[in-house]
C-alpha cells in the first residue's frame, strides 16, 4: 500500500480542478544560496591528501539543509500562495482560469524569481500544460 506523504496531500488538495499548469525548477538550487561567513569553518572537511575544504554555499547532505532551502524559496515566492506552490527546489504554478489568466500568474512568479535572484533551469521548465508531473503526480 502506498501512503501520500502529508505534502503531497496538500497539493493534491491545492490543485484540484484547475486547468492549466506550469512547473519550474531552482537550478543547482542549494548552491544558489550562500553560507553566511561564520557558518562556513562548520562544513570543513579534508581529502586524504590532507587539504582542507570549506562550502561557500548551501551543501547537500547536511540534515537540516533541505528545510532551510525550503525556508529560502517560500520567503521568497511569499503572497503568491493562492496560485504557486514550493516544494524544495520545484514551484508549481496553476489557475483555473483561462490560458491569458494562467500566463499573467507565470510572468509574476518569473519576474519574482528574477527579482530575487533564483535562476531556473529553462531544461526542466514545463510551462502552459494542461496535465503536468509534479512530485511523481500527474
């Protein structure tokens, strides 16, 4: 038996009945943001040959990284919630309005991102669908 996780139910619930969809993707999203400078010397580490090494920027593997990420992208996308959804890395826009209606709320979310300086990957980005995978849904 498969059990949808709580977020997935959310955005099930979120999507239901609208019409026309877009999905973007933050690329190489962790690296985007930067470590505040007293925080780097806690993600040193050395290689066998003894040098050692220190993240500049938001690592993967640390526990608490894809929650602070998650943070990051929903402080940013904030008041854009009535039609723009964060996971992580992945934002889903949708309307269940027209097509125009549906590409003013991309433009907005796309200059918000702009604005903000989070640079989306133009390979992964799936826009003015009318069905969309997100999050393994359809």
């Amino acid at each position: 038996m498969h059990i949808l996780s709580p977020e997935k139910d959310y955005f099930i619930s979120r999507i239901k009945g609208m019409k026309w969809f877009a999905s973007l993707d933050a690329k190489s999203g962790y690296y985007q943001l930067r470590l505040h400078p007293n925080t780097i010397p806690l993600t040193a580490f050395s290689c066998p040959a003894e040098k050692l090494y220190e993240w500049k920027v938001l690592p993967f593997g640390l526990k608490q990284v894809p929650s602070i990420f998650q943070k990051y992208m929903s402080k940013n996308l904030e008041g854009l919630e009535e039609y723009c959804l964060v996971y992580i890395d992945d934002i889903l826009i949708f309307s269940k309005q027209d097509k125009e209606d549906h590409l003013q709320k991309l433009l907005t979310v796309l200059q918000r991102c702009k604005d903000r300086g989070i640079v989306l990957s133009k390979k992964k980005a799936q826009l003015c669908k009318q069905e969309i995978d997100f999050l393994g849904l359809t």
